[in-house]
C-alpha cells in the first residue's frame, strides 16, 4: 500500500485568484486524450493561465470539448473561482490537434485516455519518438502501477502517474504516484503543477 510522502498547500489564496506568473517555467501542456477526465484537466490548465496542445483522435470529439471546456470556464468564472480575466484568452492558448508529432512543442504532458494498457504504451511509444528527453509524461490512470507503465520504456525516469479527481476543475484531490525508476525531477515537476492548479498533491511512495 503506497505511503504518503507529503502534502502540498494551495497557493491560490482567496478565492479569484491567480498565482502569479503561473504559466511560467512550464512552457506548453500536452494532454492526451478529451473524454470528460480529459475536458476537465485541460480546464483546469486553461484557468491557470497555462497554453495546452491536445491530441485526440477525432475532430468531432475535439470539438465538443472546446466547447464544453469553454463551458466550464464560465462556471468558474459565475462562481468566483477564477476572475473573468485570467481566462479571456483560453481559446488562445488552446490548441487541438490529431497528430501526437504536434506534442513535440512541450515540456509536460498528462495522459488520460481509456484504461487500456496495450493503447497507452503504443502511446508513449510514438510519443516518446518526437518529444525531447525533458519532458515528463504523466498518467492521470487509476488502474495502472507507475511502473509497470514504465516498462519498456526509453526513457522511464519521466514517467510517472498524476492522478486527477473529478470535476478537475475544482477539486483539490491529486495523488502522484512516482515508479521504480520516477526521477526525482519528475516528481517535482509534477508536484508543482498541481500546486500551480490549486491542488493539495500528495506524493505515495
């Protein structure tokens, strides 16, 4: 049974706020998949002032999510989670695509797609071929151990499972689950963009 390491705090003060330059250090968030999980990460993201490139297979389903995504935004905003102006540009700094070549521009990618294992290694497979050696690949999966995912790997000390609850939004919850081979950069870099969400992230071992 995994232990918990530590806990982090919420650096968003009141409520509306912002953390300050909290783009910043992170460059652009690549998001695998826009089921609802998906939807609401990438919302998340956006409310935090973040630019996000998602990969899904389909335009149609990429479409609803924009628009579902926009949806939630304006939630945040009616109940004074978020301040109007920290998400008026999030059109802006969202982009869709259906080629995982695309997600070769960022630094930080989370994964959440069905749990099927043989289709998120043949993910982290192509994915692992265009983005460079920084950057980290996360897995918002609650069925599969960090290192088992890690296997097979060519790079296994970036992997590592980062998992959301629903609604992502406005949830607290994150777990970060570090494998057998996690570097201890992922797990800071993970860690840290749960804080910079509004999360209280908590590292098992």
């Amino acid at each position: 049974m995994p232990k918990r390491a530590n806990q982090g705090w919420n650096p968003l003060g009141s409520p509306g706020g912002k953390p300050p330059g909290s783009h910043q250090g992170f460059g652009k968030i690549g998001l695998i998949g826009l089921g609802l999980m998906g939807r609401g990460i990438a919302a998340c993201l956006l409310s935090r002032g973040l630019e996000v490139i998602a990969y899904n297979r389909t335009a149609r389903r990429a479409g609803e999510a924009a628009r579902y995504i926009g949806e939630m935004l304006e939630e945040l905003v009616a109940r004074k989670v978020v301040r109007r102006r920290a998400v008026l540009d999030w059109a802006e700094r969202f982009r869709s695509t259906q080629s995982l070549a695309e997600l070769a521009q960022t630094e930080f990618i989370i994964e959440s797609v069905t749990e099927d294992l043989d289709l998120k290694r043949s993910i982290y497979e192509e994915v692992e071929r265009v983005v460079p050696a920084r950057t980290v690949i996360a897995s918002n999966t609650s069925s599969f151990p960090t290192t088992l995912l890690q296997q097979g790997r060519r790079r296994p000390a970036r992997f590592i499972v980062m998992h959301w609850s629903e609604p992502a939004t406005i949830t607290r919850y994150l777990e970060i689950v570090p494998g057998e081979k996690t570097a201890r950069r992922t797990v800071r870099l993970a860690r840290e963009l749960g804080l910079l969400c509004g999360k209280e992230p908590t590292v098992l071992n």
